[in-house]
C-alpha cells in the first residue's frame, strides 16, 4: 500500500480530512513523533488502524477531542473526574 507524502498545507489539510471522513489513514507530525489518525466514530477505520499498527485489540488508542464538551459525549466521567474538568 502506498500514499502520497505532501506538506502541511491548507490544501492538504482539506485533502486530510477528507481521508479520515471516508474511512482511511493519515499519518501526521506531531511535536515529537509522527502520529496514525482515523476516524475514531467509525469503526471500520478503527479496525484498519489497528491493523496498520500491528496493535492487539485489547491495547487501548488514544483519541483526540476538540474540547470538554466532545470528550463528555465519548467518554464516562467520575464526579470527580468532571469537577476537575
């Protein structure tokens, strides 16, 4: 499999999102290490993710939100967990 390796650019960041809204891979620089992103709320993407990383189901990924809002729709907060959000 192979993939086009472009700058980080607005037109290839339209192009980025893109990929990830049809389900596939984009491997993006981070501030220390290049990251592998997908669409977290599909889980066919999710599956293509952990198969690119060579990852057992049960090795838990991270997921990015955009804000407190998003990541109490995706996830299950303590009390104490929300007071301190």
């Amino acid at each position: 499999m192979s993939a086009p390796i472009v700058p980080v650019l607005p037109d290839t960041l339209a192009l980025a999102v893109e990929i990830l809204n049809e389900g596939g891979l984009v491997a993006m620089p981070t501030e220390t290490v290049y990251g592998l992103a997908a669409d977290a709320s599909n889980p066919e993407a999710v599956v293509r993710l952990y198969e690119a990383k060579g990852r057992p189901r049960f090795n838990p990924l991270i997921a990015h939100v955009s804000g407190l809002p998003m990541a109490m729709r995706e996830a299950v907060f303590s009390p104490l967990a929300t007071s301190l959000a």
